[in-house]
C-alpha cells in the first residue's frame, strides 16, 4: 500500500449491507458489514490475522449503524450487537479491500472446524 493512500469516499450502502471505500490511488472495495464486524480492529476483538485471532461468530445480521469520522485518518464504526471500539484507520481498510478473499476465506475454514 502507498503509505499516504486515503479514501476519497466512504458511501454506506443499506441494502446490499456493505461499506463501499474508493481510495485516491483508484482501488474500489466493497466491504460487507459482516467481514467488517468480524475483522474489527479493538482489542477486545484483536483482529491480528492468522491462528491467533478471536474468532467472532454469528455476525450475519449485523448492521453497520453510524460511522464517525477521526480526524483525517480513520473512522468509528457502530454495529447494531452494541460493537463500537477499534478504529479502522485508511491502512487497516485498505489491508482489509485487497486481502478480503483472503481473509474471509480463512474465517471460514476457521468456522468450518468447529463443526467437526
């Protein structure tokens, strides 16, 4: 990532539920509120990626409520479950745009061996 890459738009989108960000370097994501809210960055969460990361369940109905701009380098993001600590900072949301296959691969297989 470019170290000074920021959004030039945040538009939440309600009816496909998910936070779309288009960041001055010209990539578009479009993140739903679910990855959002299972990726969260606060530390009671501690969205480090890999083995060690908390594993957070049932997030499928989340709604993404009111984001509150920090400054010029991050937003607060307030879900529904009452989940408001942790800043997505334009770093962190951009890591979370480009790995998003990734990432939410690996939640899944994550989710997918506590069934057996």
């Amino acid at each position: 990532m470019q170290p000074k890459t920021k959004p030039t738009d945040i538009i939440l989108h309600n009816q496909s539920r998910t936070l779309e960000l288009l960041f001055d370097n010209g990539e578009r994501f479009q993140l739903p509120w679910e990855y959002l809210r299972v990726f969260s960055p606060s530390k009671e969460v501690r969205a480090r990626f890999g083995k060690d990361r908390i594993l957070v369940l049932d997030k499928q109905d989340v709604v993404l409520e009111k984001i509150k701009p920090i400054g010029n380098y991050a937003v607060k993001l307030y879900f529904s479950d009452g989940h408001n600590s942790g800043l997505y900072d334009w770093r962190f949301l951009y890591e979370l745009g480009i790995n998003q296959a990734s990432y939410w691969q690996e939640h899944l297989d994550r989710v997918a061996q506590l069934d057996n």
